[in-house]
C-alpha cells in the first residue's frame, strides 16, 4: 500500500496549510477606545452621582443635625481648601510614598518567602498556615505593640505595613506556584534545567498571574495598615498623612473634614489600582489568552 | 552531520533488562519487567501496547525522568528530548521564543538561538506563527511547535547533535482525525530530513504501522517485550496491521478475570 505521504506531498501540504488556516482560533477584535470608555468609565461614574444625589436628599430631608451628616457642598469646600492652601498634595505624599515604600520592601521580603514556602516542604508545614492566619489578622492590632517597640516613629509604620503586606505578597506567590499545571516543570526537566534555571524560566513567569493577584492584595493591605497606623501613631515627627488629617477631623468634630479624608484615601486606593495594578494585570492575563472581557 | 562517522555507531538508547516496580511490599506493582529494547541511530520505533502496559513509565526511565528498579539504560546522547501528549508549551512565550528556550537552558547565545529557533519553525512549516503565542494557534499548530522545541532540545552547544534521540508520548492521541493524519506525515518528513533517532509511543496500531520502521509490542502488567516487527514500511499496511491487532487483543484478553 502506497503511504499518504509519499504519494501526494503537495497535498499534503496544501491539507495541513488549510487546517491551520480554519483551525487558528480567531479572536475578537479589542473595542474601540470610545466604547470602552463608555462600558468602563460611565458605570462607576454614574454610581457616583447617584450616591451624591442621595446624600443630598438625605441632607435636605434633615434627618439628622448638620454635625453628623453635612451638606455635600460643605465637603467639597473642605476638599477645595486643601487644594488652594495645597496641603492635600502634603498629605497624599506623605502617605503614598510611605506606603509605596513598605510596600516594595514587603515585596523584596515577601517574595522569597513564598518561593520557600511553595516548594520547601518543611517550610510549608511549620508557617504556611500561620501566613493564611497573619492575612486575617487586622494589621491594626500590630499598632500598639509596634509603638512600645519602636516608639512613634517611622520604623513602627513600616512595621505595621510589612505585617500587613508580606502575608498576601508571599501568599499570593505559593498559590500561584500550586496552580503551575505539573507538565511545565516536567518540561523544564527534560529539557534539563537546573533549579534556579528553572525557577527563573519556568516557575516564576508561570506563577505570575497568581503573584500579581497577591501584589495587589498586598497594596490594598499596606494601604490599609498605614491608614491604621498613621491613625493611631501620631507625633508632630512623623508628618500629616492622609490617616493624620483623618485624625484631626474626628479631634475638632469637623465632619466635613472626616468625610473628605476618608474620600481621599478611598480615591488614592482605587486611583494606584487603576493606573498601576490593573493595565500590569491586563497585558500578564492577555499575553496568555487567560481573558476576554477586561 | 560529519561527526556521526567519526564515532563508532552503537545504539541511540540501548536497554538491557529493564524492570521497574513502584511501590514495595504487598502493594508493590511491577510496571515494567526484564526489557530489552534498542533503537539505531536514526532509526523510528514504535511502542504499542494497551494501557497499563508501561510504555509512558519506560519513556520516563530513558527521558531521566524517573529511575529503573533493575538493569541498565545506556544512551548515545547527553539528554534526549520529549514530547508529551499535551504540548506544554509555556503560554506567556511566542512561538519563537518555546523553540528557544532549551536553547537557552543549554547555554545558546541570543543571535544563534534566534537562527536556529527560525529554522526548526521553518521546518515545521509555522515560520508564520513565529510571533503568536500558544492560545492563538490550533492544537495541531502547537504539537508542530512542541515538536519544534524538542528538536532544538536535541541541540548543543559546540554543534554534536548528531546523536539526537526524539521520545515521543502519544503526541497526537488528542488530536483530531485529519490533524492527526496531517501531523504524522509532518513527523516523518522532519524525521527523514533530520536523521534524529526515534522512540514513539502509541496505543494505535494503524499509528505504529504508518510511522515506525519496526514495532514493538508490550504486554500489561507488567510490561515485557511481546513481539517485534521489522521492516515495517516494505509489509503491507492492512495486513500488518490486522496481525498486530490480533497479537495486541490477545493480550489484552488474558487479562480477562477469569
């Protein structure tokens, strides 16, 4: 019996061409960037107004006294205030270069300790479970053992913000190294590499999808521990951060001061996952086709 | 390929009594017992056998993957190269870049895995989809690149590969017919064009018969050499493959409970 291949080649070749052609699949084409405004910005936009509009009914409806609910309006002078005399960029740096700075040291720490925990079996066992346990620990409770141990100071921050970050960096790292499927290693063995090898050409880029879900975790953790501690920790040494500012409305009774702080820190929150987080966690997830609706 | 004549011509992967048992104790299964099997160089082999017969766990003893409970492996080549039923190609790697990264691991520098990488997708005729990544391909396209990559895993730095041995793992048992068809004749083109030494595992007699040279059949627990065809391509096709079908049911039927 002639074989298929020696008898017609140019067919062959012609049949294996065609089933690329309808086999590739095909992608939809991304959405102009007008939709995409229109299905990503106008949504929560909209939710905002319709918050705005409740509160002011709300006010005007004068349920309860000026001091525990103010006018919308009042708020927005508070905020433009800061604006004009300028101490609202003060108070955003201060924080957010603060927390950027914990953060990157949880990260230089949390990284590591992920690789150990995800691949050293001793390791796992003995704080695996301890790390899942420090991530539902409010870091705020660190607050007041970290004052007696360092004082009021910067060191004592940076400290509530490791403990409230390294758990979800390292975290993040170990579940992303156990959804590896187990082949790529396997792969990689064959294909005769060593162990940092390949960690560095396998490990590693394979379980960072799972990583940068535990990095934004980790941000919005030290976020949070350093609004705690800047809260509780207060000394003219230290500067006014947003949790500060935050503070010194809740001393003078101002509402309308507590209400802008805790929009701000809200906004800071969001605007460092919209403009950092979520483009990086796009390009890693579209790369490897893992989505088709961000 | 001028340094294989300058070395005396043993066999790519020789294996002399072969056995491997997993577990120990009354639980202990013996998967693989007392083996002999040996491919030239350049030669295609096929393994046949049902399930349970050992064929992926040999291919893990000669892939260095796993150890033998008994005799000896002796292979011609450093590290031969594997190919799975999946393709296993890394996702946030092109094309291109999957085919060059045994070469990298082997210590290749960038412009020369860049030529070889370009080569081999050449030669897999995918030199178009050198830019996509494996989710924009078909499953045919990324079991030609896998193979693409393992061929370059064949490469080493100093240009010796003429040695090379290519053990293959069902690689297209979840493909579809045509690809399926399309993709065989792909791998004996590479194969005659390359002169790389081939051990293919299959569960499919007309597979074995349509690619191998010679064939070998493995019984089920444990796993031992049944018979062997030689000559494969000069028999004729059907009737071969009739008579191994025969020999392969009726190995399958002693394992009737009786």
């Amino acid at each position: 019996m002639p074989r298929p291949d020696q008898a017609a080649p140019d067919l062959d070749e012609a049949v294996g061409a065609g089933l690329d052609r309808l086999d590739t699949p095909t992608g939809a084409r991304p959405a102009s960037l007008r939709r995409r405004f229109v299905r990503g910005f106008l949504p929560p936009l909209g939710a905002l107004v319709l918050l705005v509009v409740i509160w002011q009914i709300l006010w005007a409806a004068a349920f309860w006294p000026e001091t525990t609910l103010p006018a919308p309006l009042d708020v927005w002078a508070e905020f433009v205030s800061t604006i004009n005399d300028g101490s609202v960029f003060g108070f955003i740096w201060t924080s957010v270069h603060r927390a950027a700075l914990g953060f990157a040291a949880g990260v230089v720490i949390g990284t590591p300790l992920g690789i150990l925990v995800a691949k050293v079996r001793v390791v796992r066992a003995a704080i695996g479970p301890l790390l899942s346990g420090l991530q539902s620990l409010p870091s705020v409770a660190w607050v007041p053992a970290a004052v007696i141990w360092f004082g009021i100071n910067d060191a004592a921050i940076y400290f509530v913000v490791l403990l409230g970050s390294v758990p979800s960096i390292a975290n993040g790292l170990v579940s992303g190294i156990d959804q590896i499927p187990p082949i790529l290693p396997r792969v990689g063995k064959v294909m005769g590499a060593g162990r940092f090898a390949a960690a560095r050409h396998i490990l590693l880029p394979a379980a960072l999808p799972g990583f940068l879900a535990g990095l934004k975790q980790g941000w919005a953790f030290s976020w949070r521990s350093l609004m705690a501690a800047e809260l509780i920790a207060r000394s003219p040494s230290l500067g006014v951060g947003l949790g500060t500012y935050l503070n010194d409305g809740s001393s003078y009774n101002s509402m309308p001061k507590v209400i802008a702080a805790i929009f701000l820190i809200l906004f800071v929150g969001v605007a460092i996952e919209l403009i950092v987080f979520r483009p990086l966690e796009r390009s890693v997830l579209r790369a490897r086709g893992l989505t088709t609706s961000l | 390929m001028t340094s294989t004549l300058a070395r005396p011509v043993t066999a790519a992967v020789h294996l002399d009594r072969v056995g491997k048992v997993f577990g120990s104790g009354g639980g202990a299964v013996t998967a693989l017992d007392g083996v002999d099997l040996t491919v030239e160089p350049g030669e295609f082999v096929c393994l046949l056998g049902a399930s349970g017969c050992g064929k992926s766990t040999l291919l893990n003893l000669v892939a260095g993957l796993d150890q033998p409970s008994a005799g000896e492996i002796t292979l011609t080549t450093s590290r031969p190269a594997v190919m799975f039923q999946e393709a296993a190609l890394m996702p946030w790697l092109t094309a291109s870049r999957n085919v060059e990264l045994p070469l990298r691991l082997a210590g290749f520098g960038r412009s020369e895995r860049r030529e070889k990488a370009a080569e081999l997708l050449d030669l897999v005729r995918l030199s178009d989809a050198a830019r996509k990544r494996p989710h924009e391909l078909s499953g045919g396209m990324r079991q030609r690149v896998a193979l693409a990559r393992a061929l370059a895993a064949t490469h080493r730095v100093g240009g010796d590969d003429g040695n090379a041995l290519l053990l293959m793992d069902e690689p297209f048992a979840a493909l579809d017919a045509i690809t399926r068809d399309v993709l065989q004749s792909e791998l004996l083109r590479v194969w005659r064009s390359t002169g790389t030494s081939v051990l293919f595992v299959t569960h499919d007699v007309r597979e074995a018969v349509r690619l191998g040279q010679r064939v070998v059949l493995l019984s089920s627990r444990p796993g031992r050499v049944v018979r062997e065809w030689h000559d494969v391509p000069s028999a004729d096709a059907e009737l071969l493959a009739d008579e191994i079908t025969a020999d392969l049911r009726k190995v399958i039927s002693t394992h009737a409970p009786s």
